[in-house]
C-alpha cells in the first residue's frame, strides 16, 4: 500500500479521498491554489503545498507544479479525483514516467476512452450497443448533411473530447446542421482544445443511466449496478439514484446493462472504478453513450445501495491488490438518493453566487450523509465549479428515501450565500420525481421554479 498520496484536486472530493486514506492509514498532501488557502482540504490533510494562483490552468491543472509537489513531500502516489486533470492522459504518462501511481486507468484507457468517437466504434466492434451515428470525427459539412438525412433528424453534435455536457447541440433540419456544427466546435475548442465533433441519433425522452464497474489488474471486471441521472439540466446532472425508479428498471434489464458494462471494460483493458453511461429510451433498449474513467460525482449513492467503499477500492486497485469483490456478492439494497447543493441562484439562470457562509447548519440522522467541504465563515471562491457538497439519503424503499430527502432539504441552512436547496426541495415534490416518470428532457420542458 502506498505511503502518501497527493490528492490533486480541491473541494468535496478531495476532503472525500482524504478520508479514505486515513481509514487505510495512508499519508495523504493536499495541494491548493491561493484562492484555496483556507479550504477545508488543506487543512485537513497530514501536508499542504500551494501550486499557484486561484485560476486552474495556473493551478489544479499545472502538471509541473502538482509532479513537483509530489517530489517535495515524497507523495509515491496521485489520486486525481473528478474533474480537472482527472481524465487527462498526459497526466497519468506524466506520473508513471516519474514513478508516480497514478489512482486510476492507464494513460492509453483514457486516451482510447476520451476520444467520444474512437470510444464509440470500440465499444460496436466488442458487441456493445452504440447509438447509430458518424463512424468516427466529421469534418465535411456535405458529408455531415448526408448522414443526418440518413439518420434522420433531430440529429446530435457532439464534442470527440466532450464532457460535462459541454459542445453538444441538438439539431431539427438541414438549416440549423452548419451553424450548429460551427457552435460545437467552438465551445469544443474552448472547453477541451479539441475542437473534433461527432454526429449520432438523438433519441428523444430517452432515460440516462449508467453502471458502476471496478476491475483489477488481473482481468477481473465487476458491475456495482445503476445510477439514474435523469434529471438533468442543460445536460448537468442535478439529482441521482439507485436504483433506477420502477416499472422502468427490471432484474433482466440491469443483468444486460451489467453485462455490457463489463464488456465495454476488458475490451479496453481497463483498471480501477470507471463508468459506463447509457441511454434507454422507453422500450428498454440502451445505447452506449460514454464511459468515465474516474471516480464520478454520484458515487456515494451505488456505496450506500451496495455497502462497498467506492474510493477505497480505487486506492486497493491501483496498490496492485485482487478485487476483494466477486459479483455474486453484489446485491442492491434500499435505495439511495443525492441532491447536488451548489451556490447558485435560480432566480436568476442559476448564477454563480460565490461569498462568505454567514451560518451553516447540515442535516444529519440515520441515513443521511453530506459529502461537503464548507464551513461557517468559509469563503466560496468565484473561480471553481458552484456545487459546495452533496446531500445522499438512503433507506429501505425508495418512498422512504424521499421522506428523508425532503427533510433533510428542510433542514439544510447555507446563509449568506444563494444556493438551490429550496429548488432540489421543489424538485423532489413534483408527480414526476415521485412517480419515477421523468427522462432526460424533464427539467428543460417543465417550470420547477
């Protein structure tokens, strides 16, 4: 097991992986910008190293400075968290070449996986099923006008590089394709310095559920059963469960999404906890969408459903260990519910609202966990991502979950600064979430403010 690992990241995330370490009995460095001198990661961790200013090229994603930091306190292991440098292949080359274990997939995963299109003629070569779509990037905007009418439209654009939802656009007919491919590529470019874009199928009303793996060094694949993620806004996730809400979700059904999901693992040779996202649309067939070579937002809701330490894994994986794991001992329990609590107002677009906690009170109680790195007094800094923890509920049924989710919102006090804790207690109130009948598209078609 490793001696000390440097968390390269910030926020919930690293006070999550931190705590992880410790249960092991692992040293852990945590690395800040300037901005980040007072978050509660850096105080919390065994050493601290400032790696440059508040914005995060000169900072959280400065490999020079993180590999040096590593050096300095002797860290023999990265973890990368979610996020910022955690799907970059050149970082994961970068610590190897310098004997640095990097907590997740080889570089040549993340490289084969973060290509959209590459990914997706990987996974139809292995059997899994992929949305029909460009075979690989487009570049000619003739050529893209022929497959949409071979496919039909609405058509989708989306970013080769993409994530977070970011450089996909949905299009109606030929006179919105060239300059919705133009918009693409742009935010493509801006977003992920790659400005190659993909076409597929856009199937609508579709469900977006994805499956949990682990896997060994040893070719040992495990599926962790699935997270609804649904409920979307603009293509952000916004609240998540386990498992998906029925009749939708069936025995049968997650049997073959496992399968597939580890399928599409060993194809790519893949190590440590990665994702498998699909789409289902409403007759139960589901498409490979993409896969997350890292430890997602979401997590804690397949830990609390399957009793398995999801960051512990990551870090018995990478230190060279068999899964401890087989899939027969994989069985969902209750159910489980996370409400993502950021500061923002949706008043107003759902604006940023950095500043000073004022006063904070957590909801606590059986079953309930916050996964957060605030505090009374902390200052939320303008220049990182809005969300400032997450609210998990679990229990034995779904309708319970939703009980305590609701109280729990009730209970959640962020003074001082605008968040969506009153919105995610609308949310949860609507017919829709309480009768599990909501697909992708809810939240852009229906009013909840």
């Amino acid at each position: 097991m490793f001696k000390k690992v440097l968390i390269a990241n910030r926020g919930e995330i690293a006070v999550r992986i931190i705590r992880a370490c410790r249960e092991l009995g692992i040293h852990t460095v945590a690395v800040y910008s300037t901005a980040d001198k007072n978050a509660l990661h850096a105080k919390i961790a065994d050493e601290a190293v400032c790696i440059g200013p508040a914005a995060s090229k000169d900072s959280y994603l400065n490999v020079k400075a993180i590999i040096a930091a590593c050096e300095v306190t002797g860290a023999d292991a990265v973890h990368p968290g979610f996020g910022f440098l955690s799907e970059n292949p050149s970082f994961a080359r970068t610590c190897e070449k310098c004997g640095i274990t990097f907590i997740g997939p080889r570089a040549q995963s993340i490289e084969m996986l973060g290509d959209k299109a590459q990914a997706k003629e990987t996974m139809k070569e292995a059997g899994v099923p992929v949305i029909m779509g460009s075979d690989g990037a487009i570049f000619d905007v003739d050529a893209a006008h022929t497959l949409a009418r071979d496919l039909g439209y609405p058509v989708m654009i989306k970013a080769s590089a993409g994530g977070g939802g970011r450089g996909i656009r949905i299009v109606n007919n030929d006179d919105e394709l060239e300059p919705q491919m133009t918009a693409a590529k742009q935010e493509a470019l801006a977003c992920f310095g790659n400005d190659e874009i993909y076409m597929e199928k856009f199937i609508e009303n579709p469900k977006h559920i994805e499956i949990q793996i682990l896997a060994d060094n040893y070719g040992n694949v495990i599926s962790l059963g699935e997270r609804d993620c649904s409920m979307q806004r603009r293509n952000q996730k916004v609240l998540e469960e386990s498992p998906s809400p029925a009749p939708f979700m069936n025995e049968e059904l997650r049997a073959r999404m496992g399968k597939a999901a580890c399928t599409a693992a060993r194809v790519c040779g893949y190590r440590n906890a990665g994702t498998i996202e699909f789409l289902v649309d409403s007759k139960g067939n589901f498409y490979f969408m993409e896969m997350n070579t890292r430890i997602q937002v979401e997590h804690p809701i397949t830990e609390a459903v399957t009793g398995v330490d999801l960051v512990k894994q990551q870090l018995l994986i990478a230190s060279g260990e068999k899964l401890n794991i087989k899939q027969e001992d994989i069985q969902l329990r209750g159910h489980a519910i996370e409400c993502r609590i950021n500061a923002e107002d949706p008043s107003f677009g759902f604006r940023p609202s950095p500043g000073v906690i004022k006063s904070l009170h957590i909801p606590g109680g059986m079953g309930i966990r916050v996964d957060s790195a605030v505090y009374q007094g902390y200052e939320i800094p303008p220049y990182y991502d809005s969300m400032i923890g997450k609210l998990i509920t679990f229990a034995a049924t779904r309708e319970e979950a939703i009980a305590k989710m609701k109280w729990a919102l009730a209970e959640f006090i962020v003074d001082g600064v605008a968040t969506n804790i009153d919105f995610q207690l609308k949310l949860i109130r609507t017919d829709a979430f309480l009768e599990g009948n909501y697909d992708n598209g809810y939240l852009n078609r229906t009013e909840i403010i």
